[in-house]
C-alpha cells in the first residue's frame, strides 16, 4: 500500500478516511532537542438523528518523545502501512 505524505493539510481528509498527524517541536528545556507526537485521527459522525457536529477520535501513539521530524514522520508512515491508512499529514512550521 502507498502512504502519502502531506505537508499541508488543506482541504483535510476524506470524512470517513483515518489518517496520521505527526507534530514535533523543540524541547522547552533543551532547544537542541526536538519532540515529536504521532496521533491516529478516526472521524466519527455524531448521532444522524440529532444533526450532532462531526466529532473527532485521537489515539495518542507516541507522545513528546524526542526524535527528528523526518524520523517520526518515518515511524508514522510504517504504522500507516502496517494500518492500511494512506495519509500521513506531517503539520508544517512546528520544527525551525
């Protein structure tokens, strides 16, 4: 299965697709160390009957752990293919 990685999320994901979010950021204690956070997001539709907003589910995979972007948008995209999910949206402008 091929994974795409997007930089960018515009339009955002299909409404009954899943996808990956990485973030990473620096360490507020250590600027030389990065911190990444992979999350599965699950779209889940609210009750039909009561109109209900659209409502979103998180799995935290890995949390402020300390890793490159490129190494963690690496690991989400194994996950994502181990998974069957074909998007991995890697959230721009977190990493200077």
């Amino acid at each position: 299965m091929d994974v795409k990685v997007v930089e960018e999320v515009s339009n955002g994901p299909a409404a009954d697709e899943d996808f990956v979010r990485v973030r990473a950021h620096p360490d507020p204690n250590d600027d030389t160390v990065t911190l990444a956070t992979i999350e599965r997001v699950v779209e889940r539709c609210g009750d039909e009957e009561a109109d209900a907003e659209t409502q979103w589910r998180v799995k935290t995979l890995v949390v402020d752990q300390p890793m490159t972007l490129d190494a963690a948008v690496g690991l989400a995209t194994r996950y994502a293919e181990r998974k069957g999910i074909s998007v991995v949206y890697a959230l721009p402008g977190c990493v200077p």
